[in-house]
C-alpha cells in the first residue's frame, strides 16, 4: 500500500516506517522536523518536509505520493507544556489535523490511523483501563487528543474516511536503527539511561507517596515496535474506532530504575522530588479490545527486554541522533 507518515522522522514514527518497509509498503514521510531527525528516517523512504498547518504542502505530498492510507504521528506531546501554552496543543493538534482531514477527502484516501493518548482519559474511575470509560482529559494535551478523535467519526459519515485511533500508554524501547532523542525529554526510560551513560548525576523521581505498593507512579509501557505492528494491522479496510494500546502490565517509576540497574549492571542516583500536578497515580492498560480486532498482542511485553533495546541504542548513540 502507498502509505503517507505524519511525523515519521520522530521516534514512533521512525519505527512505523522501518516497519512499514519491511512489510512491502511504499513510505512517504512528512514531517516539519521540529522534533523529527533526518537520519531517523529509513533510507527507503521519502521524506518531504512540511508543515501541517500548510494545507497546500499536505494536499501536495499526499497527490505525490498517491497515498492510499495516512498514519498520523505529528502532534505537540508535551503534558506539561500543553499547561503553559495550550493554544500551541489546540493549533498542533487540532487546526492542522483538521487540514490533515481534509486534505484526506480531497485526495481520495481511503482511511487514517491516528496516534492518540490514554491522556484522553484523564484520572481514571478503574484500573485496568478499557475503552468504555468516560474520557476526561486534565490538561490541554489530552483534550486536544480528544478533539480530534471526536472529529474522525463526522468525517467517515460524511465522506466515508475510515479511522481507527490508538490510545497508547506509554511508547519505550528502540530497534536496534531507530530509537528515542527527543530535544526536550520527558519520557522515564531515556532519563534513567542518562546516569548510567555518564550523562547527568540522577534521575529525578516526583512524588514517593502516591497509593501506590512503593508510594511511586505505576505506567504501562508498551515497545514501539509493538506499537508499529498495530498501526500496520490497522491499515486493513473495514474497521473504525479506537482502540487502548498497552501491555497490560504496570510498572512503578521505582521498579523501572531497577531494571535499568540490572540491565545497564550499574547504580542509578536517585533525586527525590514532589509530585507533580497532573499525575495519576496508576495508568495501565486494558487491551483486549485491540486484541479481538486486530489480533494484536505486545510481543516485547517484559519491561526488561524494553529497557534492554533503549540501552543498547543509547550506547550506540550516545549523543542521539546527529540531525
């Protein structure tokens, strides 16, 4: 199929496009590589730089590449950010993925599987999280996900772009080409990985007295290569709707740090800091929805074979990616 990548210079989508190549699918990237790298897309292929909020450039390289189907990666992703400057996650997020949508209908493609967030769920009533409870965002991020998924239905009634959205938990690990540098990184992993690649003094873990069995934060995390095969499975007519991506598995921030130790064989300084506002206290998946409809299961599900990818990229580069 002629796929079309928002965002596949970035770490998910870096690893969607491997994959997407590897199955046989003719690739094309846009991305505005604000945070996306040059040398994080796979030399098979194109990439055209642009932006979303030009709808112009987007309407030009879907007629380009005759794109069957988009896979919508590009979006601002920063929680704390997104409370600061919402106006940025509402324009990102929201404008450009309308013009996104219609630039859709306009060239004819048949469906879009869009990267959302279990941000969309705010605090949740229960965990395990499935799809049927309500969705009540506590920060710009999260709404402006929720916005547009509300979006993607009136545009498969009206016009018959079929959609399907992944709400994931939280992305980790690398393959051994593509992996995580971001410019501004707030993902735990890389974080962790920072003290034993020599590069900061500790990691900084925020709140020691959630509800929790160590009083730290419990996460899902989910590989990105697992991640990839959903949005791959995805792009086969016929199915609409959204969809929890997860292991089903949760992980305090304490127990991540110790399978870095393990995995890197080094001691981790921890910096000890209060909560931040915002943060749930448990976010674990429930994805048997996924599960049913796609016949997706994570394959890389142990948090150390996780950890084990992310290091051994981070040793390969030290210092990310060199554009």
């Amino acid at each position: 199929m002629k796929t079309l990548v928002t965002g596949g210079a970035g770490y998910i989508g870096s690893a969607c496009v491997e994959q997407l190549v590897r199955a046989g699918h003719e690739v094309t990237v846009f991305d505005n590589l604000s945070e996306g790298h040059r040398s994080a897309v796979h030399p098979s292929a194109r990439l055209v730089v642009g932006c979303l909020s030009d709808p112009a450039a987007i309407s030009g390289a879907l007629q380009a590449s005759s794109a069957e189907a988009v896979i919508h990666f590009a979006a601002s992703a920063l929680v704390g950010e997104s409370m600061q400057q919402p106006g940025k996650y509402f324009r990102n997020n929201v404008s450009n993925g309308v013009n996104l949508l219609e630039a859709c209908v306009a060239n004819r493609v048949r469906k879009i599987v869009f990267s959302s967030t279990c941000a969309t769920y705010g605090t949740p009533e229960r965990v395990p999280i499935d799809e049927s409870l309500p969705q009540r965002p506590i920060n710009p991020y999260g709404e402006s996900k929720l916005m547009l998924e509300r979006l993607m239905p009136w545009y498969h009634q009206i016009h018959g772009l079929e959609y399907v959205g992944f709400r994931y938990f939280n992305a980790a690990g690398a393959t051994p080409r593509f992996g995580e540098h971001h410019r501004i990184e707030s993902h735990l992993i890389p974080n962790i990985l920072r003290v034993p690649l020599g590069q900061a003094p500790s990691v900084t873990v925020f709140g020691s007295d959630y509800p929790t069995p160590d009083g730290t934060c419990i996460r899902d995390y989910v590989h990105i290569l697992d991640l990839a095969d959903a949005h791959i499975a995805a792009l086969r007519p016929g199915t609409c709707g959204f969809f929890n991506l997860g292991s089903g598995v949760g992980a305090s921030v304490r127990e991540v740090i110790q399978t870095c130790e393990r995995v890197t064989g080094k001691a981790i300084r921890v910096e000890a800091k209060p909560r931040r506002a915002g943060d749930p206290p448990s976010l674990v998946a429930s994805p048997g929805l996924a599960r049913s409809t796609f016949g997706w299961s994570p394959k890389l599900a142990r948090l150390e074979d996780i950890v084990a990818s992310a290091w051994a990229w981070h040793q390969a580069n030290p210092n990310g990616y060199p554009d």
